[in-house]
C-alpha cells in the first residue's frame, strides 16, 4: 500500500459499551460511580447485613432514575433515609448524650421504630399516609394484588400471607431484603417483573414501561417516608412557630430548674463570685425573657467548668503542680567515689588553634553606638591651655559716598525766576520712581550652607514691557525754554542732569 492511499482512509469509530450497552452520554458521571461502587457496594452490604445475591437482587435501576428526578435537597434527605442516617433519638444519645426514648412512647427511637411506633397518634398518622400512598399507587396503573401486598407490608412488619398466594416469591424476596429497607426504596426485581406479566401482550416497550413504573414506585414510597417523618418532627419541634417557641421555652425552664436543684443540694458547685446568679428566686427567674433565660443558662455552665477546672488542679499532687513553674534541681554525679565533689562550673577547655584560624586578624572590640569616639574640639581645657586671641574686625574698603553738589547756571537760574512752578511737574512722579528704583543697585540674595558654599540668585531679567511704560527723559530744550546750547564731549561727560530736572555734578 502506498503513502497516498492513507488519504482516503475512513477514520476510526470508538464506541463505548457498559453492561454490554452503547454509552451516548453522561460518560464522565458514568466513570466517577463505577470508580466509587465498588465501596459503596460494601458499606450497604455491611450496614444491611445483606449477601451478595440480596444486593444483586435490588432494582437500583429504578432507584437511579427516581433520585434523578428530585431536585438537590431532596437528593440529600433520602440519602440518609437510604443509610439510615436520620437524626433520631438513637443517635442524639449517641453523639450528644440525650435520651434516647421516643417522644410518644418510651421505646428506643430509632428509623424503623418512626415507621411502627405503637402510638395512637402514630397510628393515626400512618393511616392517612397510607391512604394517600394508595391513591397515588392507583394511578400508575399497579395491579390490584400488588397493591394489596404492597400495603400489607407497610402497614405491619409481622403481617404474613397464605401459601397459595400468587406472588408469594415476591414476598418472601422482599423479607430478605429488609422490612426497613421497603420504606426505604429498596425494592426487589421482582415487583418489576410481577407488573411486566400483568402487561397485555401486544404492548409495546414494555421494558421501558416497566421502568418507568417501578420509578413511580419508589417516588411514591418517599413520599410516605417523608410524611411519617414530617409527623415525628412535629410533635418534636412543634407545627406551627408558636408551638416550636413554646416548646423551645418550656425546654429552658426545665433546664433552669435543674440548675437550682443543683445549686441547692451543692452550693460549693460553682465560684464564689458567680453564686450571685442565684440571688434571685426560681420564680422571678422563670419570668424573665428566653434570651435572658438562655444567657443565664451561658454564665451557669460557664461558672461549672471553671470550678471543675479548679477542683482538677487541686487535686494533683503538689510535686506534680510544682513542675509546671520551677525546674528540677539537677543530680550531681560522683566522678570518683571517696573523693570530694566540686561544686564549681566545669570549665570547657578552648579547641586548639589551627592554622587557619592563626591567618584571621584580630577582631577589634566591640564599641557602643551611644558612646562616640571623642574628637579633639570636644576634649576638656586645663590650666596649660592657652587663651584664644581676641578677634580682630578689618575696616571695610569701601569708596566713600559722592554727594551731588549742585551747580547753578545762570540761564537755568534766570528761566526758574520767571517760571511760577517747578521745573520736576514736567516729568511724572510715577515714572520718576520707578527710574529711582530701576537705578538703585540689586540687593544680593544669599544663602550660606556649611557643605556647598554661597549660593547666589540670578539677576531677575527685565521683561519688555516694563521698558515700554517707561517714558523717555526729554530735555527743557526739546520742549522749547532753553535755546540748544551746543555741548562738547567734555562738558556731557561732567555734567549730567538730575532726575528731578536741576544740573547735578558727579565730580567731588
């Protein structure tokens, strides 16, 4: 065969077969109960007390679609109806040291007991529930004799049937798979098979039909259980709230009488500091609200472990309680007998040098971080100890202030004389100080740092504007007083004019 004809090779068909049957879906449920069926398998067989052949003889098919059909809750409820696992008396005095009787009678209470209790109120119970089951069982289309045995079997565990019984076989199965397990839902095969022979002939999927019926069955048998359990709970709790609240009550007055029966048979029972929850009478007490009650009941029980505690420790051996706070005192052991003991601490003899440890330098001492190594400003003057000289300031060199001198003119003289204002109103007295300002030297910024020395700011840059609102200086000839007096470069250079508009000399 060539390479080329793997190319029209139809591709593989892998089918799945459980119990010789196609597997379509639900494949990984399926894969997780045979992991576990196993085990299963023997914890029912061990708690039923069954045989293999009993266990095989079980319709767990039917039992599978009819759990299949309850929602989760109801999963978890007939689960432990299955395992017998309902929270009866039985086991409160098994976990939590109750008492066990029913709550009708003085029998053990325990799941088959629920079931057959020889109250009249359980009988009364037990007979509207099996009424209701007999409706729902007319519906499924059961046959009569079926049903009658069905019946019989639930209504007593000792009841018996005549020989020539027609399903005599199917009840003699039933018995060895419990009488308890019926209302359970543990039904034999055969049941299946009784109504499949009750079937016409020419009916169609009579195995399906057949299935779907045995469902009905045991859906129908929960809902019994449940009714009877339902009844039980009642009388325990109460129906309604009112009477699961009064119930509840009279629970923990009954449990406050006890305690002052205690108290007054053995005062000793709790502390000396909590007697005062006695100080009331029992009559006051039982007045009091069921959560006060119930915080009462707290502090009581409270008050009891703690002197139990207490009476625990002072009932060990003083040698013992003493070991828990002081250390033994060690054994001393004769090195040589008939020599005196030392009572001195043994002294380790130091491991000899190697020649590795002799190339390590010396450690230097250790040394408090709360005591620094002195420095030479910080020592302490003597006597010997020369005077510091005093100090010297130098003079500053500084040039000497110019003071302005002012120079009269005659032609300014003479014009001021017959001018009757002065000549500064030419010039504004806003722009005049900002020009006395803008030619005051800059102050000099500075801020000393040991580390980095003198920090000096930048000269504040001028911006345009204020050199546009700054009007220009004119002179009295470019406003037309003074004639134009022709100036030689010395002259300009000695003379300049003041601000204010009088000749000012800058020469000493």
């Amino acid at each position: 065969m060539s390479s080329l004809d793997d190319d029209y090779l139809s591709p593989p068909v892998v089918t799945v077969l459980h119990n010789g049957e196609a597997v379509t879906r639900g494949l990984p449920k399926l894969v997780v109960a045979e992991c576990h069926y196993e085990a299963l398998k023997l914890k029912l067989i061990k708690d039923n007390k069954w045989s293999e052949a009993v266990f095989q003889d079980v319709d767990w098919t039917c039992y599978h679609k009819a759990m299949l059909d309850l929602p989760r809750p109801h999963r978890l409820s007939i689960s432990k109806l299955s395992h017998g696992l309902w929270n009866t008396n039985e086991q409160n005095n098994k976990y939590y040291q109750k008492a066990g009787s029913c709550p009708l009678c003085t029998a053990l209470e325990t799941q088959s007991h629920v079931f057959s209790c020889p109250h009249q109120a359980a009988k009364e119970t037990r007979t509207e529930a099996l009424e209701t089951l007999r409706q729902t069982l007319q519906k499924t289309q059961i046959p009569p004799p079926l049903l009658l045995l069905l019946i019989k079997l639930l209504s007593s565990p000792t009841s018996h049937v005549p020989p020539n019984f027609e399903y005599h076989p199917l009840y003699n199965a039933q018995l060895q798979i419990g009488w308890h397990n019926l209302h359970c839902d543990h039904l034999s095969k055969k049941w299946r098979e009784a109504f499949l022979e009750s079937l016409p002939v020419t009916t169609k999927r009579h195995q399906e039909k057949a299935t779907i019926w045995g469902k009905k069955v045991i859906l129908a048998l929960w809902k019994y259980s449940q009714a009877m359990w339902e009844a039980r709970n009642s009388v325990v709790h109460g129906k309604t709230v009112l009477q699961e609240e009064s119930k509840k009550m009279r629970l923990v007055k009954q449990r406050v009488k006890e305690f002052y029966s205690m108290y007054e048979n053995d005062p000793r029972a709790i502390p000396a500091s909590p007697s005062c929850l006695f100080n009331k009478p029992l009559l006051i007490t039982l007045q009091s609200s069921s959560q006060e009650l119930q915080s009462w009941l707290q502090s009581v029980a409270e008050a009891i472990a703690t002197q139990s505690h207490r009476d625990t420790i002072t009932n060990q051996p003083e040698r013992v309680l003493m070991r828990k706070f002081f250390l033994p005192k060690p054994k001393i052991s004769d090195p040589l007998p008939g020599r005196h003991i030392s009572l001195k601490p043994r002294i380790k003899p130091t491991p000899p040098t190697t020649s590795i440890m002799r190339r390590q330098p010396p450690r230097k001492p250790f040394r408090s971080l709360f005591k620094p190594r002195c420095r030479p400003h910080h020592r302490t003057t003597t006597a010997s100890d020369k005077p510091l000289p005093a100090p010297v300031f130098k003079t500053s060199t500084q040039p000497p202030k110019q003071t302005p001198t002012t120079i009269s003119h005659p032609e300014t003289a003479q014009f001021n004389k017959q001018l009757s204002f002065p000549i500064t109103s030419l010039t504004r007295q806003k722009s005049r100080t900002y020009l006395i300002n803008r030619t005051q030297p800059r102050r000099k910024l500075s801020t000393a740092s040991p580390k980095t020395g003198t920090i000096r700011s930048k000269p504040r840059r001028r911006s345009l504007k204020a050199k546009l609102l700054v009007p220009a200086q004119r002179t009295l000839t470019s406003y037309g007083f003074l004639p134009p007096v022709k100036k030689s470069q010395a002259d300009c250079e000695a003379r300049k004019l003041d601000y204010s508009g009088s000749l000012v000399s800058t020469t000493p």
